[in-house]
C-alpha cells in the first residue's frame, strides 16, 4: 500500500532536515581567523582634546531641534551646528 504525503508536510521535512544540514555544513571545519586592527593614531592625545562640556551642550542643541530627517527644519538647523564644529 502506498502512503500518501501530502506535500506541505513533505515540504516541512524538508525545511526540518535540509535547513540545519545547509547552516552546519557552511560553518563545519571554518575557523574564525584572528584579527588585528593597528592605528598610529594617539587616542589618547584625541580624548584630552575633546571637552565633555562642549560635546554636552552639542548634544543637547541637536535633541532640541526635534526631527532631523531630511526635508524638516531641523535636518538645516542640525547640519549648521555640526558645520560650526
């Protein structure tokens, strides 16, 4: 007698057995490979250069200027403050 299977339930194996098999055999036998990042910069010599209280009052200006998306007022209001910084 043969059985019947429908074919959402043949899909749903499918997805059961196939997915799993597809996620662990991209990621079987690969190593995350170690990287360095290296700058010449000075991080420190750049944070002393940065006053808390200007970046405070910078901040508090943009949250006031309401919408800064493109096309409202406060996009033009915002972008003038950062040019001045």
């Amino acid at each position: 007698m043969a059985m019947k299977v429908s074919r959402v339930k043949l899909n749903r194996v499918l997805i059961w057995l196939v997915v799993p098999a597809v996620v662990m055999g991209t990621a079987w036998g690969q190593q995350e490979s170690e990287v360095v990042l290296t700058s010449e910069t000075d991080y420190a010599k750049v944070a002393s250069l940065v006053s808390v209280d200007e970046m405070s009052t910078t901040i508090s200006k943009l949250a006031g200027l309401g919408s800064r998306i493109p096309g409202y007022a406060g996009s033009q209001q915002a972008a003038e403050i950062v040019e001045e910084r």
